[in-house]
C-alpha cells in the first residue's frame, strides 16, 4: 500500500522530474485494484497550489482530474491527527507532511514523496524517495 503526499502528487500533474515512479505507481495501483492513500489535508494542498497557480476554476479542473485517479482520499480522524500532532510537536515538518506521515504509519504503508522533510521520520515509515 502506499500513501502519497502533495508534492508526490505535485510532482505528477506538473511533469516534473520524478513524475514516471508516480505514474507508474499509480499504474500499479489501477491494475490491482488496491488504490493509493491519502489524507484531506494532503487533498486540500494540491487543491490550494493549483489555485493558486491558476485560479479557481483551474483548481477545479485538477481536482476533477485528481478524482479519476486510483487515488482513496481519507477523512482525518481523532487517531490520525493525534500522530500527526506528535510528529508536529517532534519533527521538523509542516503540518500538511504530518498528516501524510500520520497515515503512512497508521496503514503500515510506503510514503511516496521527493520532499526531504520527510527524512525526519524515517525511521518510523518506509519512504520511497522520487
């Protein structure tokens, strides 16, 4: 199972380098069935970014595309923001990269991202780096 955060997401939509290991994970991720994670929180950061990119109505056009993709989008719960609370309190990262580290552990799931904030949790989740 793996969870993506915004900038894995980020990094797909905008062609970046690293955007093949995405795809393909989302490939992966068609073929089988078993569909990537990730939180609202996470959601709402790509929907923000490409706001502001482009405006409102493109915001609303990526999240459309955003929902074709074998991507589940999950609610946050009283356990998941507790972790993420945590990692906050402890590591340094943004809120947004707690929340999908939070989930990461909570599924016993592989992160996908390129963000190097996430090297403060390493020990605690496997991270596959783009």
């Amino acid at each position: 199972m793996k969870v993506l955060d915004t900038h894995a997401l980020m990094v797909y939509l905008e062609k970046e380098p690293g955007y093949e290991k995405v795809r393909d994970i989302l490939a992966a991720a068609s073929e089988s069935g078993k569909p990537c994670l990730m939180t609202y929180v996470n959601w709402g950061e790509v929907f923000y970014q490409a706001y502001r990119e482009g405006g409102l109505e493109r915001a609303e056009d990526v999240m459309d595309l955003v929902s074709t993709f074998p991507i589940e989008v999950v609610d946050v719960s009283k356990d998941l923001a507790r972790q993420a609370g945590i990692y906050k309190a402890t590591k340094k990262m943004s809120y947004a990269d707690c929340f999908a580290a939070a989930l990461a552990k909570q599924k016993k799931a592989e992160l996908v991202t390129g963000d190097k904030e996430f090297e403060e949790v390493e020990k605690d989740i496997k991270v596959i780096w783009l």
